[in-house]
C-alpha cells in the first residue's frame, strides 16, 4: 500500500505562554484528501495549534508543513502563499458587519481570485445556495441574521475561493443541536463537493462522530491517541474513553479556578 499524502505535518511542536505550556512535542499528520477532527476539553490547546499553522501564533521550536513549506518560524511571504490554500470558519462566524452576506462572501473571492465584482457576486450567490441561503438572505447585513444563518455565511465564505483546505474552529459551539447538526451535514456536504483536507477543532464529540474520517485527541500538549472514527469506541485509552463519555472520573485532571 503506498503512503498517504501528507497536506499538514507538524513535528515536535512547541508552544508556551510563560510558564504555561499549550504543545508540547506536538505531533501531527493530516492526510490529503481526509477530514480529521482533533477533540479536547477546553483549554487544552486546540485554537492554538490552528493558530501555529496559519501563522497567527509563532512556535517556540518545531516544524509545520503545509505542502512540505515549512510555515514554523516562516515570513510573511511564505505564510500568505499558504493561507491563501486555506478557507477557515470562525468560532463567532467573523463577518464583516458593514457588508452584506454576499458581499462578504464576495471579498473573499476576490481577495484570492482576480475575477470582476459581478463575477465575483455570481460566485457567492452560488456558495451561498450551497448552504441553503437564498438570495433574500444574501442581501442581509450580519447583524440581521440568526446565529445558525451566520454560520451558514461563515461556512460560504470559508468555501468561497475553492480553498484546498477548510479549518473549523468549534462550528457547533453556540448553536442548538438542532442547528448544530444542520452544519454538520453542511460540513460533511460542502468537504465532499469540495474534495478540500478539512481540519476541524471542537468539544463536541457527537460533531466529531458526524464529520470526522479520523479523529485525534489532544492531551497534554500531544495528540495521546489517532484513529479512524469507527474505532474509537473500541479503543482502550483511558483519557479517550473518559472524554468520550464526558465522565468526572478518570485519568484527565480537570483545571479547577482558584
Ligand atoms: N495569546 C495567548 N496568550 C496567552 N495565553 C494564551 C494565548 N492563547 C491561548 N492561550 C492559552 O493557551 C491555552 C490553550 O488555549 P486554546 O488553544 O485557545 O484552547 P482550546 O483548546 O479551548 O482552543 C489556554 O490556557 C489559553 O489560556
Ligand atoms: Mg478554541
């Protein structure tokens, strides 16, 4: 059997803020074409692992590759040539809320693609139908919108540019789980209508379940254990198994405030 291809591999990553230490020998392989979910209570480290890939956050020592361009320590040239690879969707959706839904949509595509405002436009409108947003809605400003409406934009920008790979960041955290589980199916149809390496961070583990090929667990500042999604009820990891289970008892020490 040959290899997979590797779109992101990160290799004993490190990252601190002053004592505190979030990766720690952080390992990590997304393979091309797959859509791995990387789970973890809160806290552990998840938004900052995203953060070293895009470049948002510096790592203390390490290597992050995306299409084998090391991004780790890389400059700004280097970090625009593989961000602009990328579609993410944000935790709170980040729409600009002095324009429309479609104009938002709109500006991402013309801010990877040298295509005109109207063609641009047709762009959006049609990424938008694809998460079931209709043309009424398109003209809407984001404050008019409700949360899972919102969603739905984010997701439609994050797709706007044919990006070869999508990241989510939580996009179930704040919704019902009605909603939630419409942009789940949203996710899993716009990966496969994309082909796109999806790399989504999140809490929720039936989220994970629905969207994931693999999932990975973050503990400690490392993954503790990787699998495809139809093992992890079989496997024997005693954090796994108390995270999947949401149990109080277990191995994981959970953070108390002072
Ligand atoms: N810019 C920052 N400065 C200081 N501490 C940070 C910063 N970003 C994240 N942290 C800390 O790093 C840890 C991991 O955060 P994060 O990756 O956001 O967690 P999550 O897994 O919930 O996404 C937390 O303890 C958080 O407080
Ligand atoms: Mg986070």
């Amino acid at each position: 059997m040959s290899e997979p291809q590797i779109k992101i591999r990160m290799r004993d990553v490190h990252k601190r803020f002053g004592a505190k230490v979030v990766l720690d020998g952080f390992d990590l392989d997304v393979r091309a074409g797959e859509s791995l979910v990387v789970i973890g209570g809160s806290g552990v480290g998840k938004s900052v692992m995203l953060k070293c890939i895009l470049g948002i956050l510096s790592p203390d020592s390490g290597s992050i590759t995306v299409d084998g361009i090391e991004v780790a320590g890389a400059g700004s040239t280097e970090h625009e040539a593989v961000n602009a690879k990328i579609g993410m969707l944000f935790q709170g959706a980040a729409l600009f809320d002095s324009m429309t839904v479609v104009e938002n949509v709109a500006f991402s595509v013309t801010a990877r693609h040298n295509v005109g405002r109207r063609a641009a436009r047709e762009i959006a409108l049609q990424k938008l139908a694809m998460v079931g947003l209709k043309p009424d809605v398109a003209e809407r400003y984001p404050s008019e919108l409700s949360g899972g409406m919102k969603k739905r934009a984010g997701l439609a920008r994050a797709i706007a540019a044919d990006p070869e790979i999508l990241f989510f960041d939580e996009p179930t955290t704040g919704l019902d789980p009605l909603m939630g589980d419409i942009i789940n199916d949203l996710i899993v149809h716009c990966v496969e209508e994309t082909g796109a390496t999806a790399l989504t961070i999140t809490h929720d583990m039936h989220s994970a379940r629905k969207i994931a090929d693999r999932i990975a667990m973050i503990y400690n500042g490392k993954i503790i254990w990787i699998g495809n999604v139809d093992e992890i009820d079989r496997a024997a990891d005693p954090y796994l198994d108390q995270f999947i289970h949401g149990r109080t008892e277990g191995p994981i020490k959970m953070a108390v405030r002072r």
